[in-house]
C-alpha cells in the first residue's frame, strides 16, 4: 500500500479517501509502523497524528563528509527533492543547498 499524506496541508484525511485508501487501511498502516517501531499497536494514534499533523523541522548538518550524500539528496527522484522539501519535511538548514 502507498501512503502519500502530504504533512502540512490540510485535510489530510480527505486526500486519502481520495486515493482510495479507507481509514482503516490507514490505521492498519499506523498500527504495523508502530509496532516496526518497537512503541506496540497502542501507539498507533501517535503515528497517525504524526502522518497527518505538521511537516517535522530538519536541520542536515554535515560533519566529515565530502557532500556525496547531498548530491544523492539532491538526485533522488521518488519521492523529488521539491516534493520532498514542499510537503514532507521542512528543511531548515542545509549547508550545500543554503550555500547562498
């Protein structure tokens, strides 16, 4: 099953009917991450207000490396880098991209 929530905007519940995926399944999904995640299924509300709640703070901090994750960050193509910055996560600070 793909999950594409899309942190930050609303009606995140709403784009999932949309795709197809019941709130059930999404439960399921939360559950199963949970407990992946070692916490048990009772964590499963923790999880899915995660998914659907605020886009989580990034800060990439480079400490001994030669940028090569950077340039692979910034190659990926599934999910894109946009994508990725614009509705996953909210990148704060990273060095090679803020170089400006």
């Amino acid at each position: 099953m793909r999950i594409a929530v899309g942190l930050g905007k609303q009606s995140g519940e709403e784009r999932l009917e949309r795709q197809g995926v019941s709130r059930r399944d999404f439960m399921k999904f939360c559950t199963a991450v949970a407990v992946t995640m070692g916490m048990g299924p009772a964590f499963a509300d923790d999880v899915a207000a995660a998914l659907t709640g605020r886009r989580p703070n990034v800060v990439y901090l480079h400490t001994a490396e030669c940028t090569g994750c950077s340039e692979a960050l910034l190659r990926m193509y599934k999910p894109y880098i946009d994508s990725l910055i614009l509705d996953t996560i909210s990148l704060d600070y990273q060095e090679t991209i803020m170089a400006a």
